[in-house]
C-alpha cells in the first residue's frame, strides 16, 4: 500500500480523474453536441496525463513551440493541435495552419506570417482563429486577474486592434477567419465569467457578421473545490448564450481545460524527517517543499490530511503552532503553520490534495530533482515518472573529457 513508497511523490487517482473527464464530456455532449475539448499542455504536462486525454480524445492546446513538439511527439497529429498565445514558432505555426488544426492568432507578427504563407499558396486556403482581448472586468467587476488593468493577449477589441486584424485578415482571399478564442484568467472562475465571455462571442459574431466554425471559451474552470462551480454548472448556461447567435450545427464550442480536470485527482505525499524548536518555535522539516505544490509562492492554506505513523506508540501531546516547512535551504520554503494539533513526528506524512495543477509544470531542479509519480488505480500503484537522478539532471549538458 501506499505507505511502502519512499515520500516524496504526487499520486494521480485514475478513477478520479476518468469520473471529472466524462464530467466535462458528458456537460458538453447535453448542452452542445459539437464540443471539442483541448487540454491545456502547460497546466501539467506529464506525458502519462497528456497520453491519458489524448486516448478520451482531446486535442493539445500548447502555447509554445517545445509544447508544440512535446504534443508530436506523444502522437498528436498538426490538426489535433490547438495553438495559442504569444509564443509561437513560424515553423509550427506553419505546420498546424496546413495540416488544418487550429491557430488562434495573437500577434501581429503571425498576421505577417499568415500573409506570407497565403500569398506563397493562392491555391490554398487557410482557416484562423483570432483571439480576443476584451473588458471582461467591466462585464464582471472584481473577478478577473488582470482587473482594471488590461490583459496582455490577443487584439484589443476596445482599441480597435482586432477590428484592425479582421480587416488584414479580410483582405487576404485565401484566408477565413473561422474561430474566435476569447480564454480570460479569473480569480473567481465562476459561471458568470463564461456567461460573459460567451456573451462576448456573440457581440463580437454581430458586429463583424462572422461565420463560424469554432468559439474557443479557454480555460480556467473550477473543479474539486468544495462549494464552487463543477462542469455541469457552466455548460446548459453558456449554451443558452451562445445559442443565440450560433448553433452546434455551424459552430464547435472548444474549450481548454487544465486544472478542473486534474486538480481533483492529484496528490503530493510528504514525510516528516526531522522536528527542531528554535526560540519555541517548533520547526517540521519535511521532504516535499513549497516548491513542489506552490511554485508560484501564492497560496496561503493548503489542503491535506496526515497518517500518523503506525509505529509510535507514545502519546502525542496537542502542540500550539508547528511550522510545516520544506526541504530546501530557502528560509521562505514553509508551506503552512499546523495549529493545536497533536505533535508530529518524523515518520509521520502530510498528503496534500488539489495539486495536480500548475505543480509539476513549474516544479524547479532546485535542490532535489523532481519527485517520483505514481497512478493509482484501486489498491494498484503504477509508476509513471521515476524519480529525477543527477543523470537526468545533466542531460544537454556539454562537458569536453578535460573539463570532467
Ligand atoms: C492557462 C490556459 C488554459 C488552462 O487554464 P486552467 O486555468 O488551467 O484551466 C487554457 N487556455 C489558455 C489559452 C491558457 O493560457
């Protein structure tokens, strides 16, 4: 069982994460059959995770060419590649454009390569996607990242940039704009945000008379929180906008999901190693680090639950405060401060839950390599990533026989 496995590790639970993806598909199959679902590759892209979506059927959403590459060589094909953001190579945008998957453009750099492109093939044409840049803070106060500063991707429509990009587009008589990427970060995620972003496409459809082949909503939906939004809360409402001025017959909704899908499923297994009080304080040194689960440092509460060691008999008195601290030789690697509580001990394990996203994409080979993964599945433990060894660590390294 899993107490055998040396600490540290992330777990994904299988069935878990099967039960929230036929969520999301079953939410869009009911409310607008022609779905296609993108997963987000930069929210955690183990390639046991990606391997497993892609069997259940969705595209790669990437945002770079590494991604790009990355999402080739776990055997998508360039049309079951959706390319998005600021960083995109020519050549891989390139490749997707002429293989059919879908570009979201989001530069004017890429309107100049799509000139060229289609101009050096007037026999072709080529279908985009543009995206959006748009107020979504005023359409819901409060709630979005970037707040009443704007956003820093796509073409601002208050600006008049995107129209400016759908005339360039226009003028090209190759070219159909066949899509409308409209992905917006919030710090709500809530239902209203994609009722607005929803509203937005049909704005933008009316305005510039589109026709449509694909509104991509991104991503940024909730999932596993107690007390939030699950898949089945946003669909029948973004449906009910859309249907205004789309249908699932003319246009595929496309969505990008990340952490929903995995959040729920993963966990990250630590052990106590040692304890120390220093001026009273009581210090937990554990062997996973903040590192590990909140590699942006933004997170104030975590969610876990401990084992206590099976072997230790003693009886553990209720401590007032033990500062739960990482590994690392960083004075801000505390991950959270354990209050009242009996008193931990080394052998003890803290298992964090919720952390299957925005972890082990931004994990750095800081101190020790990155930690093993398992896949559970009932009592059956896999290991999909072992444990990172300095041999890993110094591939790509150059060192001539002298330097060794
Ligand atoms: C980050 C991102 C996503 C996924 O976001 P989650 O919050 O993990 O759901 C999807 N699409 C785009 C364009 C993104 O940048």
């Amino acid at each position: 069982m899993t107490t055998q496995i040396p600490t540290p590790y992330f777990v994904i639970d299988e069935p878990t994460l099967q039960r929230y993806y036929d969520m999301l598909a079953d939410s869009l199959a009911q409310n607008w059959p022609n779905y296609l679902i993108g997963y987000s590759f930069k929210t955690n892209s183990l390639p046991w995770l990606v391997s497993f979506v892609k069997r259940n059927g969705s595209y790669a959403e990437v945002v770079s060419e590494d991604e790009y590459l990355l999402a080739k060589y776990l055997g998508f094909s360039d049309h079951e590649i959706i390319y998005n953001g600021p960083y995109k190579s020519r050549k891989s945008f390139e490749n997707v454009l002429l293989a059919g998957g879908y570009v979201n453009l989001d530069s004017r750099q890429e309107l100049e390569w799509l000139t060229a492109l289609a101009g050096s093939m007037p026999d072709r044409t080529f279908k985009v996607g543009i995206r959006a840049n748009f107020e979504l803070e005023k359409m819901c106060p409060g709630e979005t990242t970037m707040g009443e500063a704007s956003g820093r991707f796509g073409f601002c429509y208050e600006t008049g940039r995107f129209a400016d990009a759908v005339e360039t587009i226009r003028r090209l008589p190759n070219v159909q704009i066949a899509g409308l990427h409209l992905h917006s970060s919030s710090k709500t995620r809530s239902v209203g945000i994609f009722r607005a972003i929803a509203r937005m496409a049909c704005h933008l459809q009316e305005e510039f008379s589109f026709t449509l082949e694909y509104v991509d909503l991104g991503g940024g939906y909730c999932g596993g929180m107690e007390g939030r939004p699950e898949y089945p809360d946003y669909f029948p409402v973004v449906a009910r906008e859309l249907s205004r001025c789309f249908s699932p017959d003319q246009t595929r909704l496309i969505v990008e999901p990340g952490i929903s899908l995995i959040s729920k499923c993963t966990t990250f297994v630590t052990s106590v190693f040692d304890t120390r009080d220093i001026k009273g304080t009581r210090y937990l040194m554990t062997d996973g680090s903040r590192f590990n689960i909140d590699p942006t440092m933004i997170k104030n509460s975590h969610l876990f639950h401990i084992e206590y060691k099976a072997d230790y008999t003693k009886k553990r008195p209720i401590m007032e405060q033990q500062i739960v601290s990482g590994f690392t030789c960083m004075e801000v690697d505390r991950l959270f401060t354990h209050t009242r509580q009996p008193e931990l001990v080394p052998g003890d394990r803290i298992i964090y839950e919720n952390v299957g996203g925005y972890t082990m994409s931004l994990n750095p080979l800081f101190i020790q390599y990155f930690p093993a993964v398992y896949v559970q599945n009932e009592e059956k433990m896999k290991l999909v990533r072992r444990k990172w060894t300095p041999e890993d660590y110094v591939q790509g390294s150059i060192l001539t026989d002298e330097e060794l």
